[in-house]
C-alpha cells in the first residue's frame, strides 16, 4: 500500500472536550457530541469524500497527523488523534481504528491563523487484509 495523504480544512476539535449532557423524557442524562463537534466531522466527512475514492483500507497501519491550530488553545495531542481516527473509521476509509498500531510522527505543529488544518499520512505496515 502506498502513503494516504488527506488534508482536513479547518480547527481541529476533540470529542472529550467537546461534549454535552442531555435529558431523555425520563429524566435520565447522557452525554452527547456537541454540535460543534458534530458540525466538525461533518465537515471533514464531506473533504474526506472529496480527497478519497479508493477502497476501505483493511491492513494494520501507521497514521501520522500534524494539526496546525489558528490560537493559543492547544487541546491534548491524545484526544485529537482519537477524533481524527473515529472520523477515518466513519468515513470507511479505515476498517477499523484499532488497526491503527502506529502514531510515530504525529505533532501539534503549531499555529497558523490562517489556515488551521489536520494532515493527515495513512502508511499500510503490512500484515493480513480481510
């Protein structure tokens, strides 16, 4: 397999920090996405379409992702990693986040104002496809 680059336009936001409770009509809470969250992999379900046309890839795998963010508020390099690859997962291009066995690379690269972004490189490790 060849090196997957993929670019994702816009901040990178994290599920943990990105949460709400709501009430079901039973009076029970439960935590839910934010819209803004939701707003986000909406988005990048829509680039991700655009950038990618090949087939879901099956084989074990290294994913590096360099997140560029436009201020100071730095999230946990661990909570966007699991974003990003719960995104992957939806959009089919991954089978499986759990076939991710590398993050070797993956950085906050710093700020940039203006063009605040996730780039994301998919390398196939080998191993047995389904």
């Amino acid at each position: 397999m060849k090196a997957v680059k993929l670019n994702l336009i816009g901040r990178p936001i994290t599920k943990k920090n990105s949460q709400r409770i709501v009430l079901t009509k039973n009076n029970k809470r439960f935590i839910i996405q934010s819209k803004q969250y939701l707003d986000y992999e909406n988005n990048c379900l829509w680039q991700l379409k655009a950038q990618y046309k090949d087939e879901t890839i099956k084989s074990k795998l290294n994913l590096k992702a360099y997140y560029y963010m436009p201020d100071r508020r730095i999230p946990d390099l661990i909570n966007l990693l699991q974003s990003t690859c719960d995104i992957l997962e939806k959009a089919r291009i991954i089978e499986n986040d759990k076939n991710i066995i590398s993050f070797d690379g993956s950085k906050i690269m710093g700020i940039n104002k203006e063009n605040p972004r996730t780039e994301i490189i998919i390398e196939g490790l080998g191993g047995d496809e389904k």
